[in-house]
C-alpha cells in the first residue's frame, strides 16, 4: 500500500510547480522532500515527474496519481473534521481561492459579512487564476474555489466537486469618452480598425476576444496585452485603445474617460462559479450563501 505521507509529497509537488517550493510550504529541505518523491517512485516503479531547472512536469502516470492523490487527501482531511466535530470542536478556518477581480468585486462583502456571522473562523484568501484550483479544492487545501469562464472558454471537469453559478456578468465594450462609437451598439466589423486592450494569447478574455472576432469574420489588432482591468481602463480613458470590461468591474471603476455599450451580434457575458466538496463541511454553505448574495449586489 502506498505511504499518504509520500502521496502528500507528489501532490503538494504538483500544485507548487517545484521541488523547493513544495519544500517550503511542507518545512522540508528540497533534497529530503526529493528524496521523498524518489522512494514514491520506486514503490510504483516508474517515474512520476521530470525533474528540470525550472520546475517539475508531472509524467502520464504521475498526472493519474495525482488525480487520485487529491481524492485521498480530501478524504483524509473530511474525516479528519468529522471526528473533531463529533467531539464537539468547531470548525476554526475557511480557506477561500478567488481570481483577482472576483477578489475585487465579490469577495470584499463577503468576507466581512462571514467574519461578523462566524467570528471563531480564520479566513485565508489566495490568490487562484482559472481554471485552476481544482485540484486544491480536490485534495482540501481549499474550501471553496471562486472561478469563471469566458465565451470560448471550457470548464474542467468537476469529478467529486459541486459547482454552482453565481453570477453572470456581462462584457461591455468600453471606449474613451467621445468615440464615434460610443451612441449605440456596434459590431465588431464596426471597430476592425481600432487597437484592442485585452489579455496575452490564451488568457480568457483574449480567447473570449478572438473567438467572437472569428465569428464575425473580423480581424482584430491587440495592440496592449494585459490582464489587468483597471489597467485597461487607464489606457482606455486616455485613448489608446478600446476593451470589453465586465460590468462588475465598471460598477467599482471611476466614471470619467470612459463609455461603456454593449456589443451587439455575439456572445459578451462571463459566468462567475463557486466549486466546493460534494459534502461541503460547516461554515462552507454560510459563505456560498453571502457569495450570492454578494453577486446580486455587484450587478445592482
């Protein structure tokens, strides 16, 4: 039977992308740790990662372990509070993931509303770009993971996981104050000669960009790659290119410099999910209930 210590080690290796930052987050020096993950290896027989200058690259058999790791460890950690709550001890942390403009936007109320209600619960926020975090979620590392998906984009798969919608949020084509476009809802075969404000290739929003691009049969020039919404808006308000913004982002935004409209003839909304255990331990609903609730005040 394998070792859960040494199952623990390939899967904190995996989510920290390397030996030595595993190695920190589990106080181990990275040759004990390596020397961990080598004997896990042997026990199967094969190898589990590449080891490179850079990081570590999970092999084929090493991805399958993981999956299963993750499961075990969750498990482990439920049972874990099952029998602390039957000898009476209350839950004493939340750990909470979030994408950077849900951290903005929907968080904020949130956990202070969490904070009033459940005052004995120590919360902990990260910092988690989708569509990560699943595996966190997975292995109970995370409680409850706050994550999206833009208009081209897929949701992973979600084995073990609830997930649930809790805001749809529209994408609105933001222009510099007095832009010839900005009285009614344009095209994107209205706008093919702007320069664009969005995301490097593959980041959501680009995807979400490029794909409606493509249904249009326009071809479009990203001139500025950011990932930053409140970077988009500063070039924007002094008019060096146009963006789509979600509305939550334009709610909390300062209102000069800048028109938001929509776009007309595509697709232009990202849907905000909250992803927690199938048996979500106590406080978890607390908080998926002020999420909501948080939602429904963003949008107004």
């Amino acid at each position: 039977m394998l070792d859960a210590n040494r199952l623990r080690v390939l899967v904190e290796v995996a989510h920290a992308g390397s030996i030595a930052a595993a190695a920190e987050r589990m106080a181990f020096t990275p040759p004990a740790l390596s020397q961990q993950l080598t004997k896990l290896e042997n026990e199967l027989g094969c190898a589990l990662v590449e080891r490179g200058r850079t990081g570590v690259r999970l092999t084929a058999a090493g991805r399958v372990l993981l999956e299963h790791g993750e499961r075990v460890l969750g498990e482990l950690r439920d049972a874990e509070t099952a029998a602390r709550a039957a000898a009476g001890e209350t839950p004493q942390r939340l750990s909470v993931g979030a994408f950077a403009s849900a951290g903005k936007v929907l968080v904020p109320h949130a956990l202070a509303d969490f904070g009033r209600a459940h005052p004995h619960v120590r919360l902990t926020l990260s910092d988690v770009e989708p569509p990560g975090g699943y595996g966190l979620v997975t292995s109970g590392d995370l409680d409850l993971l706050i994550t999206h998906r833009y208009p081209g984009t897929s949701l992973p798969p979600v084995s073990g996981l609830h997930r649930e919608r809790v805001l749809v949020d529209p994408l609105l084509l933001v222009l510099p104050e007095g832009h010839p476009a900005a009285g009614g809802a344009p095209r994107l075969a209205d706008l093919a000669g702007e320069e664009w404000i969005c995301g490097a290739p593959g980041i959501s929003n680009r995807v979400a960009l490029e794909g409606a691009a493509e249904a249009e049969g326009v071809r479009l020039t990203v001139a500025y790659e950011t990932r930053d919404y409140e970077v988009t808006l500063a070039l924007i308000q002094v008019g060096v290119g146009i963006g789509l913004v979600p509305r939550t982002i334009l709610r909390a935004a300062p209102t000069t410099g800048w028109v938001a409209v929509p776009l007309a003839g595509v697709e232009t909304a990202r849907e905000v999910y909250v992803v927690h255990r199938s048996r979500p331990r106590s406080p978890v609903p607390a908080m998926v209930e002020m999420l909501r609730q948080s939602a429904r005040r963003a949008l107004g």
